[in-house]
C-alpha cells in the first residue's frame, strides 16, 4: 500500500513538472510572437514616416535616426546604410549596459528597417512642411515606441544616455536633450536654420507619440489616502469608482500628547479622467482627508480594469 501512494505521489509530481515545462515553454513562445509583431509593426511605421515625409523634404528628428538623416542629407549616402552604421556602437554599449537579448532584438530590429528602407518604396504624402514635420514625426515616434514595446529599439540613443547617467550621474532625459541639441545645432549649420526649426517640431512630435505608446493608451494614477471615514471611501470607490482597493494598517507618525493615531491606509488605481469625481466624492465625505497622487505609466495584473456597477 505504501508503494502505490508512493508511486501515485510520483506521477503527480511528474505531472506537475511537465506542466510547468510546458506552461513556462508555451508563454515564452507567446511572448516572442508578440514582441515580434510588435516590432515589425514600428519597423513599417517608422519606415513610412521616414520616406513619406522626412527624407523627400531633408527634414531630420533627433537621436540615432536624426544623425543618420543628417549625414545622409550632407554626403548623398543612402539611409539605409547609414542607419545600420550608425547604431551599431550603441547596439554594442547596449549589450554591455542592458544585456544580451537586448543587444540581439536591438540589432534585429535596426537590420529589419534598413532593409525595409532599401527595398519598399512609400509614396511622398505632402510637401506642406508644417504637415511634414507633425505626420513625419508621428510615424516615426510610433515605430520606435512600438519597437520598444517589442523589446527591441530603431535609435540608439537612449542607450547611451543610460550610460551616461550611470557614469556622470546625470539624469538619462537630461542626456537625450544635450545629445538632440547637438544634432540640432549641427543642422542648423550644414542644412538651415528653417530646417533645423521644423526638425525641432519633428521631434517634439515623435517624441510625445513614442511617450504614449510606450506608456499605454491610458494613464493611471496611483492614489493613496488616509482618513479617519476610511469605511465610507472604500465604499463609495468600490460602489461609485467600480475601483478594486486595498487597505493596510497605519500609525500616525506625530500626535499629541503622544497618542499616534491608527489609520486604514486605502490604495487604488484609477484613470486620469476619474480624479475629478474621486475628489469631489472625498470632499462630500471627509475634506480633511490626506491624499497623496502619483502618475502610473503603465499596469499589470489585479483588478485594473473598471468592474461593471449596478444601478
């Protein structure tokens, strides 16, 4: 009797092995068609961007891609070459900063625009340099956003203003400015000042469209209050918010006569659009309440999603 629970015991925990292979081996698959999607959808958009609107027109953007564009403007070689050429130091800082599988998606990534820029023509759109400069920006920003989605990167740059920070201590947006500002000024000197300008506004386009794909459609705000109606407030953000929460213990850190108050701290993410109401309804039910807010860029698991109401 003994030897068949025994051997019962051991098909279940071979069972549960094979299980987990399978289980880890099926989401790692999944997750590489996904980054892989994801990444041959930026390579298409920031291609279209590129020959559709910036380089009919010698407009540039900043970073690795502006460079590219830059020297191609000057000495005629084409894109494509120089797109490679160009990021290949920071594919290489980023294997020695970020990792091997990094390095690899990166490089993948790159290989896969030049070749699309070598191989598929996009039409000219407009020649209104104002449009140019946004729509131009726009495709661009969002191929790279979504490249990063995927794991990978189409410009380099970033990867040295990670370096940077880590060596001089510097914040990494503080970097990528002072890197843009050279391309910039180098534009300026060999294009035109009227060229350099609309390069800007490129950016600032690609830049606020890689920003909102990277970060998610929508943007979480993370909320955390403390107040002594704290019943009353879980009730109204699960009941009116149709917000999961969570609670947890506190103590009050300064009291008088040395009596620290105990607190239901509460917790819950909510959308930029629902701070409005949350206010209102906290200041209905306790306008002393403390509430601290901080910006969620994007969110995983739990309840996130807005649960249905009942009326």
């Amino acid at each position: 009797m003994p030897e068949r629970k025994k051997k019962s015991h051991d098909f279940k925990s071979n069972m549960y092995s094979y299980w987990k292979k399978s289980r880890r081996f099926r989401v790692g698959i999944f997750a590489d068609i996904h980054d892989a999607l994801f990444i041959i959808a930026g390579i298409f958009s920031a291609a279209f961007g590129l020959e559709s609107f910036l380089l009919p027109n010698s407009f540039i953007d900043g970073g690795a891609t502006g460079i590219s564009l830059l020297i191609s403007e000057i000495t005629s070689t084409p894109l494509y070459i120089l797109i490679i050429l160009v990021n290949i130091p920071f594919i290489y800082l980023g294997f020695k900063v970020i990792g091997k599988q990094f390095a690899i998606k990166a490089s993948l990534a790159i290989l896969g625009l030049a070749i699309v820029l070598a191989t598929v023509h996009f039409p000219e759109v407009t020649e209104d340099k104002l449009l140019v400069a946004v729509f131009g920006g726009f495709f661009l920003g969002a191929g790279i956003g979504l490249s990063i989605r995927g794991g990978g990167v189409l410009d380099g740059t970033e990867v040295l203003a990670i370096y940077l920070s880590r060596k001089l201590r510097t914040k990494i947006g503080d970097n990528i400015i002072v890197i843009n500002v050279i391309i910039f000024l180098a534009a300026a000197y060999f294009l035109s000042l009227e060229t350099a300008l609309y390069s800007m506004l490129t950016y600032l386009s690609a830049s606020k469209t890689l920003d909102f794909v990277v970060d998610g459609i929508e943007e979480y705000t993370g909320v955390t209050i403390i107040s002594s109606r704290s019943e009353e407030i879980r009730l109204m953000i699960t009941e009116k918010l149709g917000r999961g929460l969570t609670i947890y213990k506190g103590h009050g850190g300064y009291g008088k006569s040395g009596v620290h108050n105990e607190y239901d701290i509460i917790y819950t993410v909510i959308t930029r659009l629902e701070i409005s109401k949350l206010n209102t309804e906290l200041e209905k039910i306790d306008p002393n309440a403390f509430v601290v807010m901080n910006s969620i860029n994007d969110t995983k698991g739990g309840m996130i999603k807005k649960r249905a109401l009942n009326h």
